[in-house]
C-alpha cells in the first residue's frame, strides 16, 4: 500500500556556454510555444533573450542574468526531455512544467531544481500525484491515483504515506486512518467490500493488536489481534451465543467461557477451534453442540 508514484529531477548543476542561434537550429520548433503562457515576477534586470549550449548536450532558450539562466526559458535535453518555465540564478526556481523521456509530468513550484512546494505528477501509466512537495518527494498533503486503481487522500513524509489518510481499493474495500512509511500501521477502521469492518490496531499493514470487527449478519469479535488473526483474549459472539476465552492463529485455542442462548455457561478448553472437554466434567447430548461460528 505504498506510494506508486515518484519523480526524477532532470536538473544538475550545468556550466552553459553561449552559442549563435544558427549553430542550433535544431531548437527552433523543437520546443513548445507553451512557454510563453508561464509567467513570472523578476525584480532584477535580465538580458536580453538567448540560447545557451551546455556541457551535458542539454540546449537553453531564455532570459540571462550575468550570463546565467534567469528570468523565464525553456531546456530540453539530449533524450528529448524538456522543462518550459521560470529559473532563478541558474537553476529551476518558481512554476514550471518537466517532461521526461518517458512522457511522465510534472507541473508546479520548483526550488534548486527540484520540485518543492505544491504542483502535480502525472504518469503515462495513468497515476498521478497532486499536492505539496519537498525536494522531488511528495511531502505534506496530497492526493494520489494508482495505476492499480487504489486511490488515497492523506499526509505524505518523504515520499511515502504518512500519517493522517484515507484510502480506497479498486475492489470497493476502504481504509481511514493512520500510515507509517507507507503502510497501514496505527490506529484506524478498515471496510470490506462485502460489508464487515475492523475498528482497532494495526501494524505492518495487518490488524495486529485490539480490535473491534463486525460482520453483516451480526457476528462480533471483541479482543486481540495478530498477523491479521484472532490472537490472545477476545470475545466472540454469534447466533445469540458467546465465546469469552483464548485464542491461537484465528481459532478459539486454550480455555474459555461458553455462553448459551438461554445465559447458561460453562468453562471448557479448546484447542485449533475444537472443545475438548468442560472443566466441570458435565456433558450432556445438548451440550455437545458446536462452540464454533
């Protein structure tokens, strides 16, 4: 249930060289008028229009300031990546939009060449990311498609999902509540598509510790958790009956309280989801009858 999407800045630091723009007219048409629709407020005084050629093959179109990229331009690189937006003393700095080779997007607030901020992420698989940023890693609040058609709403820390969230499956089944480092781990409620519910602890991304769970035809298990199983003490109810007691692996296991309809009980040992005996050694046809759901 981790993040499903990421970005890999294009930008490092690149010493450019000024060149004539006949010497590169491979630029000319090779990178999108889009540009011309970013805007963005310079105080200082930048120079006239250029093209720079620099060191890695990547080729610059844009406002200078002392000879570096300043002001609004554009860049594309060898492969056929490209940035169209704002620079700031030689590096991508303020709102812009970065293609990579593999048509992947990202659009929004840049700082040291890197995204930083709130802005949008967009894969050609058809996920994405919207929401704040810290150095190219979704930081803050966001929301995310996957390719896999899971969908959350939540904190981010880094790149992974942490913290505060919501999430919900391609399959219907939906989960609000906490994440550390980008799996279901602390206190939530998680629903499944046919209806039943865990209200408790999680860790690892399973039910591990005490919970609630509740079933459409009113089964109920109150008590502790483990590796997503009935593990410990718990108490579980069905048909008007009641088992109070321990458990092993998801099965009533070790000894408990039997709880008929009618309010008689008696104290037995269970073991992998089978009674044994009762402790008070009475047993009779009646009695017999399944302690099991």
């Amino acid at each position: 249930m981790g993040s499903c999407s990421g970005l890999c800045s294009k930008f490092t630091v690149e010493k450019p060289i000024i060149v004539n723009v006949s010497e590169i007219e491979v630029v000319e048409g090779a990178l999108s008028d889009e540009y011309y629709h970013l805007s963005a407020q310079m105080s200082q005084q930048v120079e006239e229009k250029q093209i720079l050629r620099l060191e890695t093959g990547a080729i610059y179109e844009g406002e200078l300031l002392n000879g570096v990229r300043h002001g609004r331009g554009k860049q594309i690189w060898p492969d056929g990546s490209y940035y169209i937006g704002d620079f700031f003393n030689d590096k991508a700095q303020g709102h812009g939009k970065l293609v990579n080779i593999s048509g992947n997007i990202y659009e929004g607030s840049w700082m040291d060449d890197k995204a930083n901020g709130v802005g949008k992420f967009m894969s050609t698989d058809g996920s994405y990311y919207e929401g704040e940023w810290l150095n190219d890693k979704q930081h803050g609040y966001g929301k995310e498609q996957c390719s896999n058609g899971s969908f959350y709403d939540g904190e981010f820390y880094k790149g992974a999902r942490h913290g505060k969230g919501k999430l919900v499956t391609k399959d219907g089944c939906q989960y609000v509540g906490t994440f550390e480092n980008g799996v279901i781990s602390g206190k939530g409620t998680y629903k499944w598509a046919d209806g039943k519910t865990y209200e408790g602890d999680f860790k690892h991304g399973q039910l591990w510790g005490k919970g609630v769970m509740r079933w459409e035809d009113d089964r109920e298990y109150v008590g502790e958790f483990k590796e997503d199983k009935r593990h410990g003490f718990g108490t579980y109810k069905w048909n008007g009956r009641k088992y109070m007691g321990e458990w092993l692996n998801g099965q009533q296991h070790g000894k408990g309280v039997y709880i008929r309809e009618d309010g008689q009980q008696r104290e037995g040992i269970w073991q992998y989801g089978i009674r044994v005996r009762w402790n008070d050694k009475l047993q009779t046809q009646q009695e017999q009858e399944t302690t099991q759901n």
